[in-house]
C-alpha cells in the first residue's frame, strides 16, 4: 500500500467531510485543497478520482451501507459517514485495491479523525459491506488460509 495513495485518501476524506458539511461544489473544494494543502508525495489523481467519484456514486453507496447502520445515515457522525462511503467505493469500484487495505485504511483514518471508538464502529460496517461486495476475493484469501 502505497503512502502517497493513504495521503490522498487522507486529504479525500478531509475534503469530503467539507462538501457533507457545506454542500459547496466538489471542483471548488478540490481547488482549495490543491492550493492550501501539502499535496506533496500525495497521489494527486486518486484524490481527485475520491472527491469526484463518491458524490457521484452517493445513493449507490449509501444503498450499500444502509443496511448495516443502526441509524439514519444522516445521523451517522460526518467524520465516519465520509469514511464509510470512500471506503465503500473502493470497496465497489476499485477491485485493485484488496479489501482488507481498504477496511484498515479506514478503520486508521477513524482512529485519527473519528470518535473515540468509531474505528470500532467503522470496522464493522466496513467488515459487512466487504463480504457483500468482495466475497469472491474473501474466499479466496480463505481458501490460501487452509
């Protein structure tokens, strides 16, 4: 797992969290971090592709983790909810990115970001929605186990 890819999903999940809270548009958010942020030795175009991919994939997205919470996802802390729904897309849409790198880069940016324990709670509902979407590469890392 590359460093540059962790900081640019650190820096998505920061600008995310922007557009939840403000509704602003996502390319004025994007040019804004661009500027005021150290995006040195961040991949710049996984950045983007987070930031502009999960708006567009949202009701796709919250379909998937809906069933999982044990709430409205608006009442989901905002920190956690932009976390849940990057890490659900990459969950989806990048088949590259092994499940388990994206459940632990999730859980470490709910450590970071998070509530006191929403790391826990971001597990869980990462470790459900992963045997949903990825349960072919799961039985297959099961399967090398044995």
């Amino acid at each position: 797992m590359s460093k540059a890819r962790s900081k640019a999903r650190r820096n998505a999940v920061q600008a995310l969290y922007q557009w939840q809270l403000t509704g602003a548009d996502v390319s004025t958010i994007e040019e804004q971090f661009l500027v005021e942020h150290d995006m040195a030795n961040v991949d710049v175009d996984y950045f983007r592709e987070l930031l502009r991919e999960v708006p567009l994939h949202l009701h796709e997205l919250d379909d998937h983790l809906i069933e999982y919470l044990d709430r409205p996802i608006d009442e989901v802390d905002p920190v956690e909810r932009a976390i849940l729904r990057m890490s659900t897309y990459e969950l989806e849409l990048r088949l590259d990115v092994p499940y388990k790198a994206v459940i632990n880069e999730g859980v470490e940016m709910a450590k970071t970001f998070g509530a006191e324990h929403g790391h826990k709670y971001v597990n869980g509902i990462l470790d459900r929605v992963a045997r949903k979407l990825r349960s072919v590469e799961i039985a297959a890392a099961a399967k090398k186990k044995k």
